[in-house]
C-alpha cells in the first residue's frame, strides 16, 4: 500500500514539474516586446523591454492542460474503439486543430492592443539603458511603426512586435500531443502488463487448487467407463447416456479447459452436457430448457468455462419440484461480438457470490476482466419475476 502511494505522489510530483516547465516555454512563446521612446532636442531616446506573464500565457497554459488530459482521460479511450485507423486519426486531428485554433482565439482577445497597459511605469530617467540618435529637424519623429512621438521629453510605449511565434506555438502543442500519446501508451502498457500478472497468478493458484483437490483422473475415467459398460449392458440407455456426458464434462474441465482459449463448439457442447444432467433431477415439465447457439462456430475462440456458472446458478435457483420451470439460454454472434443470454423463473433467487457450488458473481466478472479487460458488458437483474443475464464479449 506504501508503495503504491509513494508511486502516485511520485507521479504528481512528475507533472508539476512537468507543467512548471510548460509554463515557462509557454511564457517564451506568449512574451511581447515594447519600445520606450522619449524624443527631445530632435533626439530620440529608446530601450526595448520584453514583458511576460501576460494573460495570454495563461490562457494558452489552460488549453494545453485541456489537450493533455483531454486526450488521456477521454479521447485517446474514445478513438481506440473506431477499428478504422483513418477514423482515429481524423478525430484526433481535428480535437488537436480545434484547441490551436482556441488558443489563437484566446490569444488575440487576451493579448493588449495598447501598449502602455502592458509596459513598464511611464517615470522614467534617462539613464544609459536607453539609446540616443539623432534625428533631423522638423516635424516630431515618426518611428517606422507609425506612432508619432512628441518632442516633449515624456516616455511613449510603442508595441513595435508580438514575439509570439505561431510556428513555436504549434511546436509547443504537437509536443505536448506527443507526449499525451506516450503517456497514455505507457499506462495502458503498465496496465495490462499487471493484469496479465495478474491473470497468470490467478490461473497459476487456479490450478494449484485444483490439483489438490482432484483424485487420478485415471482412476476416475476407468471408473466411469466401467459404469458405462454395466448400464449398457443392463439396457438402462438413459443412465449410460448421463455417464457418458458427465465423463466428457470432467474431461474437458481436466484437460480442454487449461488453455486460455478453446473453440466455441466444445464450450457448446460442455453446456449441453451440463444441461443435460441436470434435468436428470426433475421432469420435464418442472424443467423446461431451450438452449439456441449458432449452426457455424469455426474459428471462434473463447475463454473456458465462462458461461457455466449462469447455467448452473440458472437450475439451483430457478427450478423446484413440483413447480413448472422455464430456463431459456443462447449464444449468439453479432459481427465479432458474442453474446449470452441466460433467464430463468424466480423462485428462491439469491446471489451467486453466496452460493457454495459456483465460483460465484465475483469471481466471474474478475475472471473476465483479467481476459477480456475493457472488452466485456456484464448485465444482471431480476425482471417480471425472471433472473435476467446478458454478457456481451468482444472477440479479437
């Protein structure tokens, strides 16, 4: 916990910097120089002062502030869901050309157009800061910007230029664009390299658990296939048909089920069977189940067993003897999009996370967060005394 504090302060620290040091370039790039000018005796006196911190250097520190967080917190998450990448660079080009073209705004009506409200005090001595040259005689002296300057012996401020350069402002905000597009690289590099660490402890602890708790799977597909045999051999087709599919169920929790993806179709068939079984229990009017998927699933992976708790939770808490029952799940593919359905009638609903058999709501939506993360809709409620699940997975 201390380290993680001590990152974010250290983080923090890192951006005021960063920003102290924006704000000086930004004051460079915003400065304004002014001339003093005093003619006498058909002399001028002149001293160039640069002024800076004008409100134009705030102005244009705020719209880059805008830009970098705008683009690390909002648009960068935005544009990443486009698949077109001319689309991502379209939207990014013009969020980026509508801050500049805001900047000019802001310049033009933040920058001063009367010299003297920001120039130095008007009480100045002549002192050897300002240069003299001499002029002929005639009419006041009219300096090359346009500006007459009276032969009173009194300071005048001519803004002779605006240093702002745009080519060094527009440098200034393709850099800070740049570094927005680093840093939320960088973070989201950081992010799911920890979630795959993450992802991998949890599937290492999974399977330390696991096999703890299994007997010889050896041992125990002999068995079955020993009951296979007698059921068959005493005609009983139904209780050798449940062996049959409870033996390809351990199998594919055993060994199918340890790779990060399996094909769609054996997820399917792994459903079926548990379906299956579990209307061993009741009859068929106390169970009635309809499970629609799609006739071609070629090519399409998906993580093991994630559905298998929906379907389990479906039957412990939405059927009772006695009592009719409707249990409705599909899988569906919109585009790349999978979607699962799961409902089932209310009768004694409780959480998931509260059941012993299952591994739980909880664990469920870490499971896909660690595998699809930011690519998943988990949608859960009870409605027209129905227990609704909708999860929506997008598939690379």
């Amino acid at each position: 916990m201390n380290s993680i504090k001590k990152r974010q302060l250290a983080e923090i620290a890192i951006h005021i910097l960063f920003w102290i040091s924006v704000f000086y370039a930004v004051n460079v790039a915003t400065s304004t120089a002014i001339t003093i000018r005093i003619s006498r005796n058909n002399a001028i006196m002149e001293r160039k002062e640069i002024v800076r911190f004008l409100p134009a250097t705030y102005g244009t520190l705020v719209l880059l502030g805008i830009l970098f967080y705008g683009n690390i917190f909002w648009l960068f998450k935005k544009v990443l869901s486009f698949r077109s990448n001319l689309v991502r660079f379209a939207i990014a080009l013009c969020w980026f050309l509508l801050i500049f073209e805001l900047d000019n705004v802001a310049i033009n009506l933040l920058t001063p157009r009367d010299p003297v409200k920001i120039g130095p005090s008007p009480t100045y001595r002549l002192d050897a800061t300002f240069k003299s040259k001499s002029v002929p005689s005639g009419p006041p002296a009219i300096p090359k910007t346009g500006h007459v300057v009276p032969d009173d012996g009194r300071p005048h401020f001519i803004m002779d230029m605006v240093d702002r350069s745009q080519l060094i402002l527009l440098l200034l905000f393709i850099g800070i664009m740049g570094v927005s597009i680093a840093y939320f690289f960088l973070k989201e590099w950081a992010k799911t390299d920890v979630l795959r660490v993450k992802l991998e402890a949890n599937q290492l602890s999974t399977e330390v658990k696991f096999l703890r708790s299994q007997i010889n799977p050896h041992f125990l597909f002999n068995t079955l296939n020993n009951l296979f045999s007698m059921a068959q051999a005493k005609g009983n087709d139904d209780l050798a048909d449940g062996i049959s599919k409870l033996s390809g169920m351990m199998r594919y929790m055993i060994y199918d089920s340890n790779a990060d993806r399996v094909p769609l179709n054996k997820e399917i068939e792994y459903l079926e069977d548990c379906i299956t079984l579990n209307k061993l229990r009741y009859a068929d009017e106390e169970a009635k189940v309809t499970f629609d998927y799609p006739a071609q699933t070629e090519g399409i992976l998906v993580a093991p067993m994630l559905f298998i708790s929906f379907v389990e939770n479906a039957f412990k808490h939405g059927v009772i003897i006695g009592q009719s029952s409707e249990i409705n799940i599909s899988i569906a593919m919109v585009n790349k999009q999978l979607v699962f359905s799961c409902q089932n009638t209310i009768y004694n609903v409780r959480k998931m996370e509260d059941g012993k058999g299952g591994i739980g709501l909880e664990n469920v939506k870490r499971r896909l967060e660690l595998v699809y993360p930011g690519k998943y809709e988990l949608y859960i409620k009870n409605a027209d005394n129905r227990y609704i699940v909708n999860l929506g997975i997008i598939l690379e």
